[in-house]
C-alpha cells in the first residue's frame, strides 16, 4: 500500500483489501517488535561473518562464528535469516579426473580409506590438482595433515612433472620433522617416479598408494580440493599465473590454516587445533589414566565405520599416549600457536579422550 499511495487513495485500498484505515496507520507507526529489531541486529553480525570468511561461509560455520563470539542463537534461525539477507554458502563444482597411473612398482596401501589420525604428523594425504588461467594451467600440489586438516606443504608448476610433488613433500619434511609419517597418495606417475620413492626412503616417510580411479581412496585431500575450488576457483577468474599463485598463496597461508573452520575438528581452524592439541598434550595427572586424544568426527564418506583409529599400535607397533611422543617427551605450543593465541573463546569439547567415545557406528 505505502508504494502506491501516489497513485491510490489508501482508504479505497484499505477497503479494497478488507482492513481498517485506522489499522493501518496503526501499524505504520507501531515500533518494530523485539524480536524484530534481535533479527536486525543478528542480521548486521551475519553479514559481518559472512564477509569475513570470504563469502564461502554457509549457516553452520557462520553459527560457529558467531558461538565464538559469545552469541548464543540457533543454526536455523541463522539459516532463515542468511536466506532473508540473500546471504548463501557456496556450493562445488563437478569433480574432475587427473590421474595417470604410472609403469613403475606400487606402494601398499597403509590407510585402507580410513583417515583417523590420533596426532599430527603420523599420517598425510596428497595429492595434485589444476588451476585454469587465462595464461594457461597451473598445477598445485598439496600434502594435507590428517588430524588437523593444515596444509603442512604445497608447490605451484606449470607442468606436472615429479618436481612438483618433491617441492610440495620438502616443504612438509622441513616446516614438521616427522618421524615414520605415512604419506599417502594416488598412483599417478609422479608419485611413483623412482625420485620420489628415494626421497620418501632418505626421509623415511612410508609412503602409500590407494587404487586407480577411486576417489575414495583419498577422499579427505580430494575433500580439500572441492572445498579450493568452490571457495576459490569456481569465485575467482585470474588473468596471469602470478595472479593465481599470489591468490592461492592468501587462500591457504592467509585464510585455509589460520582461519577457516572445519566441521570434521569441532568448528576450529587447523591451527588453532593444533594449539588445543599442543595445550592438552600434558602428562596425565596422577589419578587419571593417560588419553589418546582423537578428533569427534571422522567421516568422510566410503571410509569404514567400525575400524580403528590411526593410532599409533595401528600404524607401526608405537603407542601415542599422553605426551603424543615416541619418546614420551612433551613438545612446546607450537609458533603459530603464540602468533594468533587460538580462538579462545571457541568451547574446548573438540578433542576428547577415545576412551570415552562409543565403539558403535554413529
């Protein structure tokens, strides 16, 4: 009615729509209810979260927000008030095969899908995907910590040669100093190549090699993929390779470790996981047992339900309890750990003690 007042009379409108004029100037200058005006406001921090996450962030992660900020409202309400807004997550795009098999012999096959890992560094998943540009491809090779889901090394090629792989693994060999870590992969030919396998043998990395074919079979760095692509590529149209390196560099340094929240590992970020790991990995007190700290959730789908954790025992005959160590020594926070403090206001329930999760399915 107020838009077309100019044109009719509001009385004729009122009464050609069944209501009272009164009635309707009543409700012009009635005041927004209470509920109205929490929803304005809910609005304004939704919209803060959303554009702080790049866009990219749907109603759960943008809840998370907003719970570690202290605001306590319901996902739903978020979700019905993000759809108000005209504020969305963003959704994936189709999956792409890149994989050649290579002639030279197979590494086994240590995970078996299942991607539970107790502690960093005792398993990495990796893999190679492209980058479109207008200047032609560019190929990212990334190796992925299972347990707190933090690229711990990457290279940028413009060719899919070996190199690409090795640079991605040297920077995950100096940045972590595992010991005995599975480095799990497919069977392209760059992770089969002769160079490759010396590399993983001098480091002594075991390496691991799912089926041809299978995207399954590394479904959590395939996972990592599909979330660069719909956050990044499918957002993003870049007209030099040095555009692409500079954008993927701030997306996985500058937003993907530091800042983005993963559902898998209770809504943190994985180096804010990492500094809840680092800070719970103390020797046990006296009365209480020692803990083998696993993550809450640990789907992705096609892996088995009822098996093992990647514990240690399961792995290499190694126990990780209470310091998290071989050797029993604690190790100290970590430094990204003391450069952004964590999210301490995030609730602290995200690692608990295996022993006191449910062996059932669900």
């Amino acid at each position: 009615m107020s838009d077309h007042q100019a044109s009719y009379p509001i009385a004729t409108m009122c009464k050609l729509l069944g209501v009272s004029s009164s009635g309707y100037y009543a409700w012009v200058q009635r005041r927004p209810s209470r509920r109205a005006e929490t929803d304005a406001t809910l609005i304004a921090e939704i919209r803060a979260a959303h554009g702080a996450s790049r866009g990219v962030y749907g109603a759960p992660r943008v809840h998370a927000e907003l719970t570690a900020k202290g605001i306590q409202v319901g996902r739903k309400r978020i979700a019905r008030l993000m759809s108000r807004a005209g504020l969305a997550g963003v959704c994936r795009r189709k999956f792409v095969v890149t994989t050649v098999k290579g002639d030279n012999c197979q590494a086994p096959d240590l995970v078996q899908r299942n991607f539970a890992a107790a502690a960093p560094d005792l398993l990495w998943v990796a893999d190679i995907t492209y980058i479109p540009t207008w200047a032609g491809f560019l190929y990212l090779a990334v190796v992925l910590d299972a347990c707190s889901r933090r690229i711990v090394g990457w290279s940028m090629g413009t060719t899919l040669a070996k190199q690409l792989v090795l640079d991605a693994l040297n920077m995950a060999l100096t940045t972590r100093r595992p010991t005995g870590v599975i480095h799990h992969s497919d069977q392209g030919s760059q992770y089969s190549s002769i160079e490759f396998g010396h590399r993983c043998r001098d480091a002594g990395v075991r390496p691991s090699m799912g089926s041809v074919g299978d995207a399954y079979d590394n479904a959590m760095c395939e996972s990592f993929f599909a979330t660069l692509e719909c956050e990044l590529l499918a957002r993003c149209r870049f007209k030099t390779q040095a555009d692409a390196r500079n954008a993927t560099f701030a997306f996985i340094e500058g937003f993907y470790n530091k800042r983005r929240r993963h559902s898998s590992i209770g809504y943190l970020s994985p180096i804010d996981y990492e500094c809840r790991y680092q800070g719970l990995k103390v020797a046990p007190d006296a009365d209480q047992p020692a803990v083998v700290l696993t993550t809450v959730k640990d789907t992705p789908s096609g892996r088995p339900q009822n098996g093992p954790s990647l514990t240690a025992a399961a792995r290499d005959g190694r126990t990780i309890c209470g310091s998290g160590r071989k050797n029993g020594s604690p190790r100290g926070r970590t430094k990204e750990c003391h450069e952004t403090g964590g999210q301490d206001d995030t609730p602290t329930a995200t690692l608990i003690p295996s022993s006191q999760l449910s062996t059932k399915p669900g």
